[in-house]
C-alpha cells in the first residue's frame, strides 16, 4: 500500500571517521532533531548487510523523514533543532546527499 500526500527527505551521511563513536554521536544527534513538530515519521539507519552490484552502501548513516507536504518540509529546513543539529553535528562528516521525494 502506497502512503497517500507524502513528502519522504532521505538522507545519507559519510563521516569523515567513519567509527562507533562517531557513528553514535551523529545518530544521538539525529535522535533528538527527531522532535521536530513537522516530521511525521523518521527512520535512522547503517548499511545493511547485503551486497549487489546495484547496492549503495558505502555512506555511515542514513536518515528518512516523512512529511505529510513539502511545506512541513521546508519548516523543517529552518526549524531551530534542525539549525542545532547542523552546527553541533556537521564536524563529523564528510559528505551528505539527499534524495527528496513525493508521490507519483
């Protein structure tokens, strides 16, 4: 079944040092930007343990936000937590890409 009216956020994250410890600081990081009032739902992952040519697992963490609409969305780009996240957090990786989608 197809969530109805969804904007989904995915972003992964590659750390500069790619450890435990960075790895648990970035995702306490994530755990609390999680009370962002917009964020319907959010999921907080690390590569599973599959291997195929089409698999993309080198990043460290990845973080999946569903929004009920890309303007909850948009608030949430400047929400204060997530402005926090950004400064305390943004020492521990290297690159972030992310693939924003909504329904077809």
């Amino acid at each position: 079944m197809q969530l109805q009216n969804t904007f989904i956020h995915h972003v992964f994250f590659w750390l500069k040092e790619n450890n435990e410890s960075n790895r648990k600081e970035l995702i306490e990081g994530l755990q609390k930007l999680s009370a962002a009032k917009t964020i319907k739902e959010f999921h907080i992952g690390v590569p599973a343990n599959t291997n195929r040519d089409v698999i993309e697992n080198t990043y460290s963490v990845s973080w999946t936000l569903f929004f009920d609409n890309d303007k909850d969305q948009e608030s949430y780009q400047v929400d204060l937590i997530h402005l926090d996240f950004v400064k305390e957090c943004s020492h521990l990786w290297k690159k972030v890409t992310v693939f924003d989608t909504v329904n077809a």
